[in-house]
C-alpha cells in the first residue's frame, strides 16, 4: 500500500495556492455519508522516509510548498506516528495543513508541531453544503468543521473562513 498524492487547490486555507494534497488511509470516525470510505480501513504503508521523499518531489514538481493531509485521516491513532514524521522532516520548508475528524481539543493533546493549519471536526451530513472556494472566502461541506493555525487560534466560523 501505498498512499496517495494529488493536486488540489479546494482543500489548501488560501485564495491563491496549489497544492500537494496527501491521501491516507485510516479512520475511525465511520461519519455518516463519508466521501473517502474507501480509506477508512488502514493498511501499512512502509517506508516513512520514502513516502516523505514523494511528497516533497511531488510539491516540488507543482512548484508550491503548501501540503495537504488528509484521508481518512491523517490523525487516526495508527497514522499519528506517520504524520508526526512528515511534520518533523516537512514542517520547516512546506507550509503544511491537516484534515482531521478530531476535535480541537483531541488535536491539541497531541503536541504536533509542524504544521501551519488543521482542520478539524467530524463530517455532519445533517449540516451538509457544497464545498466553495473564491477569492474572498472558503466554504467547508460541513458547518461544524473549523480551521485553527499553529497556536490553536480558531480562524474560521461556522466552517467559513474569510480570507
């Protein structure tokens, strides 16, 4: 197994970036209309020091240093180890943001460091909406979910945040 490597520019907290967005698998959340149920069951994906050089020759070819992870969920107790890597060896060149289902509290528990954003909140298909990005605002599919930076700020409301 391996993980996945995309291009996004939906998922990356600015108005003007690509990005390098990083798909793994593992889950826990089991969110009720989950658009990634194909990831929510982890497989080992070998080689940290690999995986860590595809991300950076992937952003590198995109000429960008934003990174997406996300999955299932990059925060998932069997991918923590993981990630905690790719922040440690990624953190200081490329600036990093992190999808996860957790709540801030759970996430701030953790002591990453590394990152630039995260967002975090279980997917609410009751609160469910389009996805949008424009130049002046980013709109996430779930009300619930909020973006934070490094220090924990909350920077955006009900899953809109402005730019």
């Amino acid at each position: 197994m391996s993980i996945s490597l995309d291009s996004t520019f939906l998922e990356y907290p600015d108005n003007n970036n690509i990005a390098t967005i990083v798909y793994m698998d593992g889950c826990d959340k089991k969110c009720e209309g989950c658009h990634n149920r194909s990831l929510q069951r982890w497989e080992d994906y070998g080689s940290s020091e690999n995986i860590i050089e595809n991300i950076r020759n992937y952003t590198e070819k995109l000429n960008t240093n934003k990174v997406v992870l996300c999955g299932g969920d990059p925060l998932y107790w069997q991918n923590i180890p993981l990630t905690k890597k790719i922040l440690q060896k990624l953190g200081e060149k490329f600036d990093i943001c992190i999808y996860t289902g957790r709540l801030i509290q759970e996430v701030e528990n953790l002591g990453l460091e590394g990152f630039k954003f995260i967002k975090c909140g279980k997917f609410d298909r009751n609160t469910y909406r389009p996805p949008i990005k424009t130049d002046k605002k980013m709109v996430l599919s779930s009300a619930n979910q909020e973006f934070y930076d490094s220090n924990y700020n909350q920077l955006s409301k009900n899953g809109i945040l402005y730019f």
